[in-house]
C-alpha cells in the first residue's frame, strides 16, 4: 500500500471518528411547569429538574448521529437525536437538565434512562437498557424489557414493568402496579392504598404498609412470594397455592383443600380486619410475617 493511499484511507475515516467524539451543548427557554419530551434511541440519557426555566441538553452524540433537535414553545419541548440509517447504532449520552416542575417523557430502544430532582410526572421506556427514576416524582411509569427497573418515589403513583430483569421500588406509597416476567420484584417502605404485584419466574417481596381499607394482590406462577406488614397491621386474608407452602406467622396455619391434592389455602383476619390482603401462587413458597 502506498503512502497516498494510506494518508487517503485515513482522512475517510476521520470524519466517523469526529462524529463518534462530537460534543454538543443546547439550551432554549420553557415553562417551570412544563412538559418535556425525550427520545434517544441508543445509549444513555440523564435527566436532572433544576431551578431554571430552561431546558438544556449536553453530552455526546454517537457515530451515525447527526445532530439533537430541540424545539417547542415554553410549554411543550422536545428532545430528539437524529441519525442517519440505523439510530440504534449511534450510540448518543445525553444529559438533559428541566425545570424541576416538569412532566418528562423518555423514550429509547437502547439506552439506559436516570431520572433525578423531577417531582413531576416521569414516564420512561426503553426495550434493552435500565431504569432508574430518582425519589420526587408524584407519578410514575417505567417499562423495559431486557433491563432492571429501580424507583424511589415518596408517593402517588407507580407503574414499574421489566419482562428480563428485576423490579425494585422503595419509599413509594398510594397506588403501585409492579410486574416481572423473569426477575426479582421489591417494594419496600410507604403505605399503599391499592398495590399490585405479580411475577411469572421471580421472588416477590412486598415489606409496606397497607391502608384501613388498603388492597394488596399478590401473584406468582413459580416464584415465592413473601409478604411482611407492621405489626398493627388490620387486614383480612385470603392465601392460596397449588403446590408451595405456606409459612404464616400472623395467624393460623394452612390446610390443605383436600386429602387429594397438594393445593393449600388459608383464610384468616388479624387486629379486627379492614385491609384486603390477597396472595396466590401456582408452585412458588408464601411467607406471611411482620416487621
């Protein structure tokens, strides 16, 4: 190979790695109390509220991106990468500061989202990357499908899906609705009016508090689910597997429906009754306790 042909193949390759290392840095006016928009097919975005009515995008824009389009009026923004034949191959990190009464919206194939200091409205998902949703949001909706899912929000409501990874919420309290396919799922702390939490292949561990009139269900197909409630805890239960055991520790022991099969249940009420506790299991082991 001559040394012109080596000085040529190397400047056709210059502009690639310009653009896998290309810096960018935007910002443009919003509403403290808007909503903002995010889409980031690949790579990572980091979403942070601050006290300025402005939204501000910097990081890095992967090879095939072209650019990030930010555009809107104060009450509406939008963030977008734009690439250039495949989007999930340029790998972009965006940084995304909002105000912090901000409603955001994150959406991505291949990135992993973060989410801090946004007391408002956060709605994230992605198909192969995790979740992480920091503890203001008043509601909450995270979605992925190869990725974990992790929230600590101090109340209202929470929706928490991962079909290949695990589900972790901490502090949140009101309403919740968490699901896994193949992976853990954990909620910890609050007190909750209405909980749902079901997993197909995977552990279940519910330690919060329920309401007077308060409603936990909790479902597995092969997992074990245990269940752990302060100790002035008022609630009526209703407890079924097919095929695991049941180890309860507030009450009365399982029996079994009939000398025929392996199918157990239990129905019982502790501190007079009140809460509606449901939890049933096709194979998985059920521990029933308080803290």
């Amino acid at each position: 190979m001559t040394r012109r042909t080596i000085v040529a193949a190397a400047l056709a390759a210059l502009p690639a790695t310009v653009g896998a290392q290309e810096r960018i840095s935007q910002s443009r006016p919003a509403s403290p109390d808007g909503i903002v928009q995010i889409e980031n097919p690949s790579g990572s975005v980091r979403v942070i509220g601050w006290d300025r009515a402005e939204v501000s995008v910097s990081g890095t824009l992967g090879h095939g991106a072209e650019g990030v389009d930010l555009r809107g009026d104060k009450r509406h923004t939008r963030v977008e990468v734009e690439s250039q034949g495949n989007p999930h191959a340029a790998n972009s990190d965006l940084e995304v500061r909002v105000p912090a009464g901000s409603d955001v919206s994150i959406e991505s194939y291949a990135a992993s989202i973060s989410v801090s200091d946004v007391p408002g409205t956060v709605t994230a998902e992605t198909v192969n990357g995790d979740i992480q949703i920091g503890e203001e949001p008043r509601e909450v909706q995270a979605e992925t499908v190869n990725g974990s899912v992790t929230v600590t929000a101090r109340g209202g409501r929470v929706q928490a899906e991962s079909v290949n990874g695990s589900v972790t919420v901490r502090g949140a309290g009101g309403e919740i609705n968490a699901s896994t396919v193949n992976g853990p799922l954990t909620v910890t702390g609050g007190t909750f009016e209405r909980a749902r939490v079901e997993t197909v292949n995977g552990r279940i561990l519910f330690e919060a508090g329920l309401g007077a009139h308060g409603v936990l269900e909790a479902e597995t197909v092969s997992g074990a689910v245990e269940v752990v409630l302060p100790a002035d805890t008022a609630a009526d239960f209703n407890v079924s597997t097919f095929s695991g055991d049941i180890r309860n520790e507030l009450g009365p022991p399982a029996k079994k429906t009939n000398r025929y099969t392996s199918e157990k249940e239990l129905t019982f009420s502790i501190g007079g009754g009140g809460a509606n506790v449901s939890v049933e299991t096709l194979s998985g082991a059920i521990v029933l306790r308080k803290k």
